[in-house]
C-alpha cells in the first residue's frame, strides 16, 4: 500500500521550445511535473521542482530567462491553491 500519489505533466509547449531554441539538449533537463501527494495528516501536498534552480548547471543566459519565467508562474499557481 502507498499513499494517494499523482505524477502531472505541466510542460508548456511555448517554454519547452524556447528553451529548446537556446539549448538544444535541455529538453533532458524540463523541469515539466508537478507533483500531489497526500500526507500522512490528511492534507494534499503540491510540489514542483524550482526551475531557475534546476536550470543554473546548463550555464546559458537564455535558458535562465526562460526558467525564471516558469518558476514564477509555477510559484503564482502553487500558492493559490
């Protein structure tokens, strides 16, 4: 048994392809899932990766630029649930 898990993809197709246009490996990397889960008191946890974190190890200005725009946008839905 394991508790209540769910894996979503939240890649948008315009970020990955500018992304992409900058770095063409970083489609490797997307920071692109969120994840629910349900804790042990009950509660829905929802947690997605930082993406301008994630992105730092590809040293690219353009990819940064683009990860700082999703990880605000993730942060902004995030906290309004």
């Amino acid at each position: 048994d394991f508790r209540k898990y769910q894996i979503l993809g939240a890649c948008s197709p315009k970020f990955a392809h500018k992304a992409i246009e900058a770095e063409d490996k970083i489609g490797t990397m997307l920071p692109c899932n969120v994840i629910l889960q349900e804790l042990e008191n009950g509660e829905i946890e929802v947690a997605a990766i930082n993406a301008s974190a994630s992105m730092q190890a590809v040293e690219n200005s353009k990819v940064g630029e683009v990860a700082k725009v999703i990880s605000a946008k993730l942060q902004k839905v995030i906290a309004a649930l």
